[in-house]
C-alpha cells in the first residue's frame, strides 16, 4: 500500500462524489480521478461491459510507465484497485497519459432529466480517421503495442434500459466527432484527413433512478443532453490539454 493523498472535486450529481487521488506504483506518482456512486449502479464500458458499478476511476500514469503497462495492463489494473481497496467486478476502470486534473466536466438539464460528463482528452499524437488510417496498434492476447485517448464518463439520473445505455455509446461517440470536426482536429497519421477519434477512446455510461428512458438519441430529449455536454466537454479537454 502506498502512501495516498486526496483531493476532493467540488461537485455532486445525485449522490455522487468525486475526487483527485495521488498514489504511486513502483515509486513514480499516479493521479486517479475517482468518482464514487452512493450504491451500485448499472453501468456500461465500452472496454467492460455492462456492470453493477460503485466506482469509475479513470487513472493518469506517467511516460516512464507506458512500455510497462502496454506489455501487462493487467497487472497494472490489478495493483492500481488492489491499492485503492478496490474489487474488479465493483469498478469501471480507465487509463490515460494525460494529466488527469485537465479533466472538463459539463452538466445539462431540462425539467426532470440530468445528464453530466467527464471527460480526458489528448488528440496530438492518436487522432485518426477511423476505417481510414491504418491501425496503429495489434492486440495480441489482450496486451497492446500503442495506447492513446480520449475518455469520456457520462451520468445521467435518468434509468435507462440496456438498450439505451447501448445508443447512449452512440451518441456520445457521435457527440465527440462533432467537436473534432468543430476543432479542426486533423488525423496524425494522414493530416489532410479529418479526425473521427483516437485509437482507444473510452465511454463509460451511468444509469441512475430517475425518470425511465428507453431511448438516448437525438430524437428524444435525454439523448440531446447526452450530446450537449459530451461535446462540449470534449472540446473543453482538449483545449485544456494544447
């Protein structure tokens, strides 16, 4: 166990919290931003799945840990929730190499509906135009060769089915492409080409208690709020990262 400091985040979202932690693994300083839900809620991670979630922590690691981590993620998830008290099957876990405080968050509402997002984003050395670009890495028995991108954690209070909480992925993938292309952002591997993403972005969707909601397009109220505030959170990050 290694020496941890908090900082707490000034924000609350239906019983939610979140905070900054400062850890470390094999000497060198971690950032994990750490957001804990008042019970285990539904949640789906576009690297997990669907899962009862009491926390979603997304994990800044420093340059010197990249060859390390590329080569055995798993061992580096494993010690990061061993450190922090946590079991894998209660956590919806993210990585990133960017600094971790430059995070944006954005909240939108209309009447009963809430929707938030938190999200990280890097597009200097990553973005591509997916389907487009040759692929930058090879998964070979779950490890990697490259790692970059941008996460993107949204909580809504609305309680969504299992089919929305799938289109919600869509529209927040829809959502972060519009602020790309509103920024300009140029792939890194064939620049004349406009950025869809990065690589290995993530999302992860929170269902709260609320009001019950089938459908998160744009057609409906709750998936424009979705919308809303990925967009403008993504392009917030990423201009907290240039």
């Amino acid at each position: 166990m290694t020496d941890i400091q908090r900082k707490e985040i000034p924000w609350e979202f239906e019983g939610a919290e979140a905070e900054i932690i400062y850890h470390q693994f094999r000497d060198l300083p971690l950032k994990t931003l750490f957001i804990s839900l008042p019970e285990p809620r539904l949640a789906l991670s576009s690297r997990e799945g669907f899962r009862k979630a009491r926390f979603v922590i997304n994990n800044f690691n420093p340059p010197e840990l990249w060859e390390f981590i590329h080569q055995d993620y798993r061992f580096f998830e494993d010690s990061i929730l061993a450190d922090l008290g946590l079991r894998e099957d209660e956590v919806c876990f993210l990585s990133t190499g960017l600094d971790i405080e430059k995070f944006a968050l954005v909240e939108e509402s209309f009447k009963e509906f809430r929707v938030c997002a938190f999200v990280t984003a890097g597009v200097g050395s990553n973005a591509m135009r997916i389907g487009v670009d040759k692929a930058g890495s090879v998964e070979r028995e779950g490890k990697f060769e490259r790692v970059g991108t941008i996460n993107t954690i949204a909580l809504t209070n609305c309680k969504l089915s299992e089919g929305a909480m799938v289109r919600s992925i869509i529209t927040a993938t829809e959502a972060k492409t519009i602020a790309l292309q509103d920024l300009g952002v140029m792939s890194s591997y064939n620049p004349e080409l406009q950025a869809t993403g990065t690589g290995t972005d993530t999302v992860v969707i929170v269902s709260g208690h609320g009001p019950k909601i089938n459908y998160m397009g744009g057609h409906g109220k709750a998936g424009e709020l979705l919308a809303r505030v990925v967009t403008k959170a993504t392009k917030d990050a990423i201009e907290k990262q240039l």
